[in-house]
C-alpha cells in the first residue's frame, strides 16, 4: 500500500474508504470488514454520516493494530458554529472506540467560523486527540486567510474531485502551500456519465481496466489522495487495485481535458447546511 507523507511527517495511505451512505449499519459493517480484510489501511468517516459506530467495531472486530489503519472524521458545521470542538471530538473518539484519530478535518468552511475555529483544532492537536488537522472544501482564500492568521498549516484539503471537475486550481494551491490535496467524489458520485465517458472508455481497454480504475488512478497520478466508495466486494476490489498500470503522459492530458467544472455537490461558497 503506498503511503504519503503530510507535511507534519504522518503517513496516509494514499487510497481509502469513502463511507458516506452507508447508512445499513449491518451492509456497512461487512463492506469496511472485506475491505480491511483486502488490505484497505484508510477509512474517511464523519460525525455527520452517522456511522463512526460501525466503523469503530468493524476495526475492532478485525483484529489490525489500531496504529496500522489511518483514520479519518470530520468535525460538522453544527458543533463549529456551536464553537463545541473538543466536545465533538471526543464524542467521535467515543463512538469510534478509540483514543485517537489520524485526521480530524473542518468539514465546511462556515463563513462565520472558518478561522475562530482553527484555534481550537490546534488545540485538539496538541491534546493528542488526531495525528494530524485538515479542513476540507476550502477554496484558495480561505487558506490564504488561515494561514496569514493562525499557527498551524493544514495537512490536508479534502475536495470533490473527478475528471469533469478537476480542480487543478485548488490542487495546484494547495501543494504549493505544503496541503495535501484528497479527492471526494473521486468516481463522481454515481451521478454523471464519467465511467461510460467514451475517451474513459478507450483510456480503460488500452490497460485492460476499468473505466472507476482509470479515473481513481488519474488522480494518484496527480499525487491526489483518493477514498472511492462502494459496500461491493467486487468494485471494493476493483477500486484497490491500481497500483499494477500507469497512464502515460498523453492519458493524463486527454482527461485533463475532460474538465467542465461540473459540480455535484454544493459549492464551498453557496451550501445551506
Ligand atoms: P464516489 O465518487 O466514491 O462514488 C461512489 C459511487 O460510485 C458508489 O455509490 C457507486 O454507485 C459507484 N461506484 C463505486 N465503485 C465503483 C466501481 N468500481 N465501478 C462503478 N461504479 C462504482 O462518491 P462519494 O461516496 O460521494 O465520495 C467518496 C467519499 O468521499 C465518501 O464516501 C465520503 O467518505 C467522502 N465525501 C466527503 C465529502 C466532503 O464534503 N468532505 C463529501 C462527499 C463525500
């Protein structure tokens, strides 16, 4: 499994589990055991998807060091207006059944707190309660005004990303300024046309992969961490094995023009949540 290594030394898998809606409490419990079990060592949670439970006892429950996975949670926007930060963490350290997280990332920029509430991420830091903090869905100026105000830069900015929307803005930003940038949505969701895309397509059959495989292995390539989801044995497979090809240069640059800034959640700037 290749690792990477953010910018406080701490290692992360560069692929994971995504478990946003796995919301079947027994479907998601043996969709997180067979991934672990196929050698997934990276697990992307949030107190919001209402399954840091499952997620704790599916852990537990296979027997790995707690040290040997890397886990990630995700403090929500109620609890950051609410200013109740190491409130909310420990209360995900309670559910996940475990002392510590390996990331704990800002969910959402909330307009009114995405710098106050920083301050108090540092602080979980320093407590030990996460290896590492990151914010997730932040555009450049966000960035730009937390690091011009606080202490302690972000290891990691957690965006959507896939080829229609590729984020090479952000991206670019971000490893710039030492973040590391990870794709959400790195299969689109489910919702577009990416993987019967024909270039995806033509892309797929020349490495006699997928077109899910060829997308998650276009953002590696980019040093874009990645964390697909699925509760099916064979795509939790299929989606963990693309350390066997490469794309060429040219194949990177037809998806790279694949991109049509199509979101398909909200944008950081314009949600209601
Ligand atoms: P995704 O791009 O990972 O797509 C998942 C969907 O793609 C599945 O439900 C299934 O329909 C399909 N799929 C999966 N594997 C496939 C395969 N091999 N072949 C064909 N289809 C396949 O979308 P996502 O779940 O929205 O994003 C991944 C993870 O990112 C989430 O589970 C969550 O952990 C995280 N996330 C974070 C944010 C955020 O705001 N930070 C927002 C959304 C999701």
């Amino acid at each position: 499994m290749e690792t990477l290594k953010l910018n406080n030394g701490v290692e992360i898998p560069s692929i994971g589990l995504g478990v946003w809606k796995m919301d079947d409490a027994t479907l998601a419990y043996k969709a997180i055991r067979f991934a672990l079990d196929l050698g997934y060592r990276h697990i992307d949670t949030a107190m919001i998807y209402k399954n840091e439970e499952v997620v704790g006892k599916a852990i537990k429950d296979s027997g790995i060091a707690r040290e040997e996975i890397f886990l990630t949670t995700k403090l929500w926007n109620d609890d950051q207006r609410s200013g109740k930060v190491t409130e909310a963490i420990n209360a995900s350290l309670k559910r996940l059944n475990t002392e510590y997280v390996d990331l704990y990332l800002v969910h959402w920029p909330v307009k009114e707190t995405y710098i106050s509430v920083w301050e108090k991420m540092e602080k979980v830091y320093q407590d030990g309660k996460t290896k590492a903090i990151g914010v997730s869905n932040y555009q450049p100026y966000h960035l730009d005004e937390l690091l011009q105000k606080t202490e302690i830069v972000p290891s990691v900015n957690q965006i959507e990303c896939y080829p229609y929307l590729s984020q090479e803005a952000v991206i670019t930003y971000c490893k710039g300024k030492g973040i590391h940038p990870e794709a959400w949505g790195p299969l689109g969701a489910g919702k577009t046309d990416i993987l019967t895309n024909p270039i995806m397509q033509g892309i797929a059959k020349n490495h006699n992969k997928s077109t899910a495989q060829v997308a998650l292995r276009w953002n590696l390539q980019r040093g874009v961490i990645i964390i697909p989801k699925s509760v099916h044995e064979n795509r939790l497979s299929e989606n963990f094995s693309i350390a066997d090809f490469s794309l060429t240069a040219e194949e990177m640059k037809q998806i790279n023009r694949l991109d049509k800034n199509m979101r398909l959640g909200p944008h950081p700037d314009n949600f209601d949540f």
